[in-house]
C-alpha cells in the first residue's frame, strides 16, 4: 500500500498501464516504478495484509 495516497498495488492485476504486467510480484516491480496516483516511489510502499 501506498503510504502516501493508500493505493494498493494487486500482484494478480499488475499495472499494465505502467508497464508491469498482470501477475508480477511486488519484489519483481522494479525500483524506478513509481505509484499511478500520485507519483510516490516504491521505498513509499508498505506490505499490509488483506
């Protein structure tokens, strides 16, 4: 989850949009990704269970 706007990032759907495919694991999204929201980058990201 963001810890900046709360956008959750779902490995089953990926962001395509941003060039990450369905499916990829979050320890497989590259550093230089950044949230579609609001642009925090994925050090800004926490693990939170669902």
């Amino acid at each position: 989850m963001c810890l900046i706007c709360g956008w959750m990032y779902d490995e089953a759907a990926g962001d395509p949009d941003h060039g990450i495919p369905p499916g990829t694991r979050w320890a497989d999204v590259p550093m230089n990704w950044v949230c579609p929201e609001c642009g925090a980058r994925k050090e800004d990201f926490e693990m939170v269970q669902i």
